[in-house]
C-alpha cells in the first residue's frame, strides 16, 4: 500500500483467499482509503496490529504499533461492509466465521458524511474484538436488522456522528466504551442503541441522548 487507495490492494488480498476464506494481516501504519472494504460470501478474518488505545483516542496519527484505516471528511461510504448476497437463507452463512480485528477506524469528525460507517453488518456469526471506530460519519458498529450471532468484544467508539453501536438482534457485546457519540444529533443518537441480546461491562459517557438504549419493542435484552 502507498497510502493512496489502499484499499484497492486490501480488497485484492481478501478476492485472493480461497471460497473457504482465510486470514489478511495489515501492517502497522495509516491506510488511506476512498471506497469500502468488501467482506462478501465467504469467512475471513482481517487482523491489524493493535487499535492504539494508549493516550487520546481522537487523533489521526497512529500510536506506536497501531494499524489504521482513514479516510478524508468527504468520504460518505462504509469503510468496512460485512455481507451475504443475495441476501436468502441458503447464503446468509456464507460469511459465518468472518472476524475484524486489532485495528481502528479514523475520520476526522465530518458532518454531512451520515452513511460512512465505521463496520457495517449484513450476515451471520460474525465478530469484532479489540477495535477503535473514531470521528466517523455515521454509526460506529452497525448490525443491519434482521442478522444474528454478533460478538463484539473489548471495542471502542468515540466522536460518532449517529450512535457508536447499533445492535439488531442475537448480539453479545462485552467490555466496549462508547464516549461522545451522537455528538451532532441535537440528542437524538446514543453510545449504545441495543436489541435483542446479552450486554456487559458497558461504559458510555458524554452521549448526545442516552448512554445505553435498548429499543422499546424488545424483550429479549440482558444487561450486566
């Protein structure tokens, strides 16, 4: 990668992997990207070096050690798309397995950006541990209705434009902060907006509406 539409070789090496699927580790360092990242019909697990956690968590240069993905203020589009398609019961597993890992997302707080989500969820059985999604434009982690079986674990959302989790349904999220999301919502997006699912050692703060929300039709939600 050159730093210039890096994920036109990110998305090589995951369409390189066999059907069965397999791993793609990025360096450490910044990846400018203009266009998302595809995850699509098969199992994958895309690993950096580490979220850089350490100090404040809103600045674009990366910490020692940590991997990257940035794009401009002007970028509206999901920076990394999880999906089964078509969408039909025989391939919604296809991606069953699929993990992102040890890395962070960055944009530098646009606000007329609302569709550039950080990760956004489209299939089954799918994880995200160890994570930083930052300033983006829109949701932070973004499980789309309708999908299942998400673990997210030990993951962080800062200075979302819209809320910094959105759960769907089936979901177990553990050990996760989200802090300053809904920032540009005039109070109308939350650090965690959750359904159906168990919920742990969450800690939000300085939300534009609620820290932790879960959404009012639902029965079906556990929170320790």
């Amino acid at each position: 990668c050159d730093g210039v539409d890096d994920q036109v070789e990110i998305q090589a090496a995951i369409d390189a992997l066999p059907a069965t699927g397999g791993k793609v580790i990025l360096s450490s360092g910044k990846f400018n990207i203009s266009a998302t990242i595809l995850i699509q019909n098969k199992c994958v697990h895309l690993q950096g070096q580490g979220p850089g956690w350490a100090h404040a968590d809103h600045i674009a240069e990366p910490l020692a050690g940590a991997t990257i993905i940035t794009a401009p203020p002007t970028y509206n589009s999901d920076f990394i798309l999880i999906r089964a398609e078509p969408w039909t019961e025989w391939n919604i597993d296809l991606t069953a397995g699929t993990t992102i890992s040890d890395l962070k997302i960055f944009q530098n707080f646009p606000t007329t950006s609302p569709s550039a989500h950080g990760i956004r969820i489209k299939a089954n059985e799918v994880s995200l541990l160890n994570l930083s999604v930052s300033g983006v434009g829109g949701f932070g982690y973004y499980q789309e209705g309708g999908t299942g079986d998400l673990f997210i674990c030990h993951c962080r959302a800062r200075g979302t434009y819209l809320s910094g989790f959105l759960g769907g349904g089936d979901t177990v999220i553990a050990d996760c902060i989200a802090g300053g999301c809904g920032r540009a919502r005039a109070g109308a997006a939350d650090g965690f907006y959750l359904g159906n699912g168990f919920f742990s050692n969450l800690y939000a703060y300085g939300n534009g509406r609620a820290g932790i929300a879960i959404e009012a039709a639902i029965h079906g939600a556990t929170l320790v």
